[in-house]
C-alpha cells in the first residue's frame, strides 16, 4: 500500500505540474497576445482584461494543487514519511495503533519509484529500529530492529541472542561472540494467548531496550532460515545486508525465518512517535475495530 501510494503520489504530483507548465509557458503567453491586440483597438476594462488571461478551471486547480503536492512528495520521498504499527511484533517498543515518522534519509537518499540511490547519507547501526521492504514480498514494509550489521555472526539459541562484530582490516584480536546482556524486568505487563510474556532489558551496542519472551513457546528452530555452511540458528551476515529482529521475540516473523535484508531494501529509520491510539474494546462493541478508544499521550517521543 506505501508503494502504491508513492507511485500514485509521483503520478499525480507530475501530472498537475505538467498541466501548470503548459498553461504558463504556452498558454498564457497566447492569451496575453490576445489581450494585447484586443487594447490596440479597445481599452478593455480591469475585469475584461482578467477574464481574457485567466486560465481554465482545470489549469486553476492545477495550479493551486501543485505546489502543495510537490511539498507532501519532497517531505514524504527525501525527509520524513508516517507509518502506522498494524502488529505486536515490536512490542514493547511500539504498540499496535502507535503512528511513528521515518526518516528517509538516514541511510541514503532514494528516487521514490525505482528507489536507486542517488546519494549516501549514513547507514544502519546496530540497534536501529528500521524500516524496509520485506524480502519475500517488497510491496509490504516491515519494521524490526537491526541486530546483525555486514560480516557479523549472530547466534539465537535457546532464547539468547549472541553476536559477534565483523572482524575488519587493521582489528587485533578480533571480536569474540558474545552474549547480548539482559536483565529481567517484569513479568505480565504483556500477554499473548493468556500467556504473561517476560519483560528484559537489553544492551545492543549503544542501544538499550526492552524485549519480550513468551516463556511457554518452545523456540521453533526447525522453521529458521538455513544459511549455507552455517548450523541451525547461526547466521553471519554477507556484505550488504542486514539480520533485523524483532523486540516481540516469539512472536515476529523475521531474518530468523525468512532471512536477510538487502541494503537495497531499507526504508528509513524510525525516530519518533507522534500519536499512538488505543483501540480496546468489549467484544460485543458496535464501533468499528479501527475506530479509536483513547489517545496514549505518554507514548508520544523519541525510540529507542
């Protein structure tokens, strides 16, 4: 649907500006040709004059319509674009009904139909919530967090995430794998199935944050992706991709299952919360699910 909209948008905004072009630079100078000649045998009234210049009903929206479309498409394409969560696979980070901003032009900047980048501007960190399109799918984004940067080993086993950073040129010793610390939290604040899920709190790199176990799920490790010389849970990532993860983790489908993603593929990076919605309701409820029930105002803010 984001894709969809991106093309619809670019289509849209260039078909009003090429409407608009056409108006000015050949039409308008035709009227005014008019004008002119209608004064060399007549003085024309303020109101005749105006009505010979003005440009039809279609060129006069498109003129009003341009220059607003042409703004949404350079804020939604290069700056700032808005999601909305529609699943709990990065619970506790965000919620189902949080709307969050992307920023677009955290890892480059991209020509919104054929997405080839034109210009480098950063890239992933270890710990980013991101957004990208899903491999087995690019009409769908997904949003997880970057776990595994380009040449790291990652380890899932037994509900523990061990990484160990890509050895580069000049590095001695190189990095040992390790295990991502955590420390319990709570336990109940979220539920899945009746299930209270375990809450942690984990240091990746320089990000902290909370993630969820469901304590009563075996870890469906015959379902992970199977990397070539790899064993089972054991992924290092090749050059220019990424293992993203979610904080959800037994309950999000992610490169544990389905793989890597492609620097090709990444959206932006999540920055900010700038609404968030409830929408609990009594199952014998006449309002439509997608209507509201309340405004989470302590949502509203920066991501970790």
């Amino acid at each position: 649907m984001a894709t969809l909209f991106s093309h619809l948008l670019v289509l849209v905004t260039l078909a009003t500006g090429l409407v608009w072009a056409f108006d000015h630079f050949v039409l308008l100078p035709k009227r005014r040709a008019k004008v002119a000649d209608a004064e060399q045998v007549n003085k024309l009234s303020d109101d005749a004059r105006f009505s010979m210049l003005r440009e039809g009903p279609v060129a006069e929206n498109c003129r009003a319509v341009f220059p607003v479309l042409a703004f949404v498409l350079v804020l939604r394409s290069f700056l700032y674009e808005p999601f909305q969560i529609p699943s709990g696979s990065m619970m506790p980070t965000l919620l189902v009904g949080d709307f969050i901003l992307v920023e677009k032009y955290a890892y480059g900047l991209r020509d919104p139909v054929w997405r080839h980048k034109f210009l480098e501007t950063g890239e992933p960190k270890r710990g980013d919530v991101a957004v990208f399109k899903y491999p087995g799918d690019t009409k769908v984004d997904y949003i997880k967090r970057i776990v595994g940067l380009p040449g790291d080993r990652i380890v899932y086993r037994n509900k523990r995430l061990y990484v160990q950073p890509a050895c580069t040129a000049g590095m001695s010793p190189c990095p040992e794998l390790q295990e991502v610390a955590v420390v319990p939290e709570s336990v109940g604040d979220f539920y899945q199935g009746g299930i209270p899920l375990e809450r942690y709190s984990e240091a990746l790199g320089p990000v902290n944050h909370d993630i969820l176990v469901n304590p009563m799920r075996s870890e469906p490790v015959q379902a992970y992706y199977h990397q070539r010389g790899a064993r089972t849970g054991e992924w290092v990532v090749p050059e220019g991709q990424y293992f993203a993860m979610g904080d959800n983790r037994d309950n999000s489908t992610d490169s544990r299952f389905w793989g890597f993603v492609d620097e090709s593929l990444l959206v932006g990076k999540a920055v900010v919360i700038w609404i968030s919605f409830e929408r609990d309701r009594a199952p014998d409820s006449w309002l439509p699910s997608w209507v509201p029930t309340g405004v989470r105002f302590e949502r509203v803010g920066g991501l970790q």
